[in-house]
C-alpha cells in the first residue's frame, strides 16, 4: 500500500535518477579502471572543448596546451561520457528538488533530502574538477566514489518511499523481532560503506595486484607489510598519482586490509541477512534479506576472481558495480525495518 500522498512524479523522478546514478558509478569505474581518469587534463571541457578535439588541427593545439598529456580520443571520450551522464543526473536531482518544494504541503513529501541531494552532487562535482585538476589523488578520488555511492543510495531511499512498508503485525508475524534489527542493519551500513572506502583506497592507490595469490599474499599468509605509509590520506599537491606512488609493501597492506575487510563484512553481513530472513517480519524483508545474501556471495566472487584472474576489465568493473547493488539491497533492508517516521 502507498503510504505517501506525495507527487507521483517524484517518485518517478526518483527511480530513474537512482538507475542513472548506477550507471554513472559503473561507467566512473570503467573509466578508472581503464586509465582514462587523466583521458581529460583539465574540467569540465576536454582540451578547452565541449567535446574530444578531433580535427589535426584541434588535436595538434590541444597538444602543444597540454605537451605531458596527448591526446588519447579513446580515453578522453570516456571521460567526457562520464561526465554528460553525471552532469544529466545533477539536472535530474535538481528537478526532484524543484517538485519537491512545489508539493511540499502534500502529506508524505520528502523535501529536505532531495534539497540535501543537490548539494551533494554540487560537491560531487568539486571532486570530479579536483580529480583531475589533483592528478589523481587517491583521498579525492576515494572521496568521490563515496560521493557517488552515497548519492546512489539515498535517491534509492527516496524511490523506495512509494511502496511504503508493509505491515508487520499480520499473522505469523513478529514486529518487534524486526524492529530489533534496525540497530544491527545500521551497524552494517557503516561495515559496508568502511569497506567500500576501503576498496576506492586499494583502486586509487593501484594496490588490486599487490596480492597476485589466494588465500595467501606473496605466497605468505602476512608478507611484509608497511602501515606507515599505507594510510597517508594527503602527500601535498602537484603529485601524479597515475600508476601509484607507494612501494610494493604499502601496496600489500592495503590490499591485505581490504581482505581482512572482506572477511568481515561478509560474516556480518551474511549474519545480518540470515537474521532478516529468519525474522519473520514480512514477506518484503525476506526477499530483501535474500537478496542481500545473493549479492553478497556475488559480490566476494568477483574479489576473488580479481585476484585469480589479474584483474580482467570487465571483472573488476563488475566487482565495482555489484558493490553499488549490495549498498543498494542493504538500504532496501533498512527501509522494511524503519518505523514511517523514520522514512519520511
């Protein structure tokens, strides 16, 4: 049952902005992933166009600006891509907003996230600039994978606000047994999103390959490691970071931590998702805590098969992608376990 009175055209609004912010996310992985995060020296054009320079005369001009960076037109039009679909979703968010406030007085319409959305992906835009105007520095561009996640994930909330959430006091049912989630559900968000920062830290910092065996790393269960220069979020400015700067041992500990992470959010996670199903709290909570566990094991596959593999593309940006839907399953899990207060 719909539990908001809110515009129907928010929550449209809502549901194709939460797909095109998935879109922009796996696409900003790709776009990583595949070194075209420079494909662009500066922002928000390419080489002082709207576009990718494409004649010899634009090309030739863009490199004797640019002479460090040449241009690539396969990774500069990854890049710009990345970028129209970002600057589509800032346009769709501002709209939400602007529906937001003209229906403000109808009984159940968000208002105050969808304002806090815009400023967000204000900000998310302040992180794509420094990106690249910081040559990759791996606390920006760990920060603006949050950003993204962070953005995907509460448009998601707002989207899910128009199923509502059914009623946990039917027959056969135990609300309390589902209330007394939430905190645990909370927990686990903050587990995820640690180790989701986690792996934007092993990515920025090219650390995926510093383990190229499993269970074991460097053939040991702990090789030598360095957590001294590991963690160092700011190393002063005009640094490239394309390729990484840390020695091979920093690299292991990253890479080393965000396994021990995995291990983690995997068993709480797949407690968490156990307990959604066991709790009998409503059919939606079960299929959202099975969905959880579903995605889960995905998801630890393709880290897996990262390693086993040496990183193929298409892997590590699948790797990347399921991540965002695991976010997305366990805010779907906070959503059936929230009292309506709390989801307005």
């Amino acid at each position: 049952m719909n539990e908001s009175a809110a515009s129907p055209i928010f929550f449209r609004l809502a549901t194709v902005a939460t797909v095109l912010a998935l879109c922009v996310v796996v696409l900003g992985a790709y776009v990583r992933l595949s070194d075209a995060g420079l494909g662009c020296p500066d922002w928000p054009g390419c080489y002082g166009h709207l576009g990718v320079p494409e004649s010899g005369q634009e090309v030739a001009a863009a490199n004797t600006a640019y002479p460090e960076r040449p241009v690539e037109a396969g990774k500069a039009w990854k890049e710009m891509i990345h970028r129209y679909l970002a600057g589509t979703l800032g346009l769709l968010i501002l709209a939400l907003a602007i529906v937001a406030w003209r229906h403000r007085r109808a009984p159940g319409q968000p208002v105050w996230l969808p304002t806090l959305l815009v400023g967000l992906v204000g900000f998310q835009a302040l992180l794509g600039m420094w990106t690249v105007t910081l040559l990759l520095k791996p606390v920006v561009v760990m920060g603006h994978l949050l950003g993204g996640l962070t953005t995907l994930a509460l448009l998601w909330w707002l989207a899910l606000r128009r199923i509502g959430a059914p009623s946990l006091s039917g027959a056969g049912q135990s609300p309390d047994a589902g209330r007394s989630l939430l905190p645990w559900a909370i927990l686990g968000l903050l587990v995820l999103v640690s180790q989701l920062a986690l792996g934007g830290w092993t990515s920025a910092n090219y650390a995926a390959l510093a383990c190229p065996d499993f269970p074991t790393c460097q053939g040991a269960w702990w090789p030598p490691t360095d957590f001294g220069e590991a963690f160092i979020l700011w190393r002063g400015l005009g640094i490239d970071y394309e390729g990484g700067v840390l020695d091979h041992p920093a690299r292991v500990t990253i890479h080393l931590m965000h396994r021990l992470g995995a291990v983690v959010t995997f068993l709480y996670l797949g407690w968490l998702g156990i307990r959604a199903i066991r709790a009998r709290a409503g059919r939606a909570l079960t299929v959202a805590g099975t969905a959880l566990l579903l995605v889960l094991l995905v998801q630890v596959s393709l880290g897996i098969g990262n390693v086993l593999l040496v990183l193929p593309l298409p892997v590590a940006v699948a790797h990347n992608g399921v991540g965002a839907l695991l976010l997305l399953a366990l805010v779907t899990v906070l959503h059936y376990l929230s009292p309506p207060r709390h989801r307005d």
